[in-house]
C-alpha cells in the first residue's frame, strides 16, 4: 500500500502532502487505482455465456498440421458446428428470445408491405351481366310530385266531318192500282243530297248508316180506297190507309228507321179486291216522300 502511495505521489509532483495527508483529487485516483489493480472486472451474465460457447468450441477444435504449408492449423469439427443455432446478439443482461433454443426454428424475415406497395393500374373491362334475380314485393305507393307547369298550346286540329242525308220528292201524276203490287215513282225532286234518292226507281238507298226520320203524305180520292206502305227493304213497316168517302182528304204517314249501309225506303201501292187510288192532276202536286239522317252510327 505504502508502494502504490509512492507510485502515486510520483505520478503528481506537483501535487505536495501537507501535514502527512494528501489532497482530495489524490485521494479519489488512489482509490479508483484500487479498485482496477486488486478487484475482477464487471461481467454481465452475457458475458459469461459467451465465454461458456468459447470453451465448448474450443473443446470441439483440433489442431492439425497442413500437409501443403506444414504449419498447424484449428480444425473444428463440422457436426458440431451444424448441430449449433444461430442467435440474435443481444444487449448486455438480456436474455435471447425462448424459440432460439428450437433447432428446427427458421427466422421468417418481416417485409413491410406498405413499402411495396405500387401505383393504382387501370380500371379493368366491365364483365358479364350475371343472372336476374326473383323479382320482389311491389313497395309502397310514392307521394304525388309537384305539378308541372302548363304546356303550350297545340296545333289546331282538323275540322270535324259531319256527315248528312236528305231527300224530298214528289208527284203529280194520279195513280191507279192493278192486279200486282206498284212501287210509287216520284217525278218531282224537290232536294236530294248527294243523290242518295234513285228517281228511276223511286227507292232511297242508304250510304251513311244511322238513324233516319221519314214522312209520307198522300192526297185520297172520292169514292175510292187509299191503301200503301212504307217499305223497308222487302219488309212493310208503316201502312197509310183511307177508306172511301164521298171527298178526297190528305192523308200522312211519319216514322223513324235505323238503316245500314245500302239498306232501301221505299214506297208501295197496295193491290186490293176494291179500286184503290191516289189522286194529283199535273199543275200541282199532292203527294210527296220525305227523308233525312237525324244521328249517323259513327257518332256512338
């Protein structure tokens, strides 16, 4: 102890005993120069292990002597160095990871995927439409939506056709029955539109099917019998009839019919047991036959 003092002390010349003690900064060097000659260094239990495997390596190392240079060398043998596991170094006092000591364990390096990751590509082609599904249940009735605003006026549309038929005709020739039935010829045409009245025949033919209104006057003579019918095709429908009187009177005959296409009115003197007849002269004329369309069948 006196030789580390001196050693000490001639380490700091400049630094002088007073009264046999020496200076507080000598104090604290002489004390740290203890501690590093006479104690063992400071070993972590890392430290210890390490030195564990480099004893155990050096028991498994030979020495032997190449052949080629005649110098010596350390051969370790291969099984034990294959039968070891690698470990992570890890920081002083601190124990490796458990799974370590597995010598089947493999460490599976960690990528960050984030890193990787690449630019957006480009949208692909649209595919097939897949199969419809079942059709669901009809929802509720929505509420009504605003209402809109009022459109403009539309083009004026075409005029409306109405249709019309009308005749008036008349005779002034008188007219005696015979054996068989006559048809009553008019030879006086008073209005015929559109010529639906036949003059030759005496028979109204119909074009424009629909609701007809038809008159028939007739003048009667003295002492003789008036009897005829309207006729509607080949069917009687109405019957104008006077009996024999000492003076001729006139006698008329009114009636609506429902007509189709190419249906006929006509007039038709009776045949009888008796004399029948129909008076006129030839300045005026006494009997006439009149017909026109109240409501054509289109109208509904």
């Amino acid at each position: 102890m006196e030789l580390i003092m001196t050693d000490v002390t001639s380490c700091f010349p400049k630094m002088t005993v007073r009264d046999g003690q020496p200076p507080s900064a000598l104090c604290a060097w002489v004390v740290l120069l203890l501690l590093v000659v006479s104690g063992e260094p400071y070993r972590t239990p890392y430290d210890q292990e390490q030195d564990q495997n480099r004893d155990r390596d050096s028991e498994t190392t030979d020495l032997r002597t190449d052949p080629r240079t005649n110098t010596k060398v350390y051969h370790r043998d291969v099984s034990e160095v294959r039968g070891k596991d690698c470990r992570r170094c890890c920081d002083p006092g601190e124990q490796p990871p458990p799974h370590y000591s597995n010598p089947h364990y493999q460490a599976v390096p960690q990528i960050n995927i984030t890193i990787l990751k690449g630019e957006k590509g480009d949208s692909g082609q649209r595919g097939p439409y897949g199969k419809s599904g079942k059709s669901g249940q009809s929802g509720p009735r929505g509420l009504n939506g605003i209402r809109g605003t009022k459109g403009s006026i539309g083009t004026p549309g075409e005029p409306c056709k109405a249709q019309y038929a009308a005749f008036s005709v008349g005779r002034k020739k008188a007219i005696h029955s015979n054996d068989y039935y006559q048809t009553l010829v008019f030879d006086t045409e008073l209005v015929n539109l559109y010529g639906h009245f036949n003059m030759f025949t005496g028979k109204f033919y119909c074009y424009v099917p629909g609701v007809y209104y038809f008159s028939l006057n007739v003048h009667t003579w003295n002492q003789k019998e008036t009897y005829v019918h309207v006729m509607h095709n080949e069917r009687e429908v109405v019957i104008l009839y006077a009996q024999p009187s000492d003076r001729s009177i006139m006698q008329s005959q009114s009636l609506m019919l429902e007509l189709e296409r190419e249906d006929q009115v006509w007039v038709r003197l009776f045949k009888g047991e008796r004399e029948n007849a129909i008076f006129s002269d030839d300045f005026d004329t006494y009997v006439t036959f009149n017909g026109h369309l109240i409501k054509p069948k289109n109208e509904g």
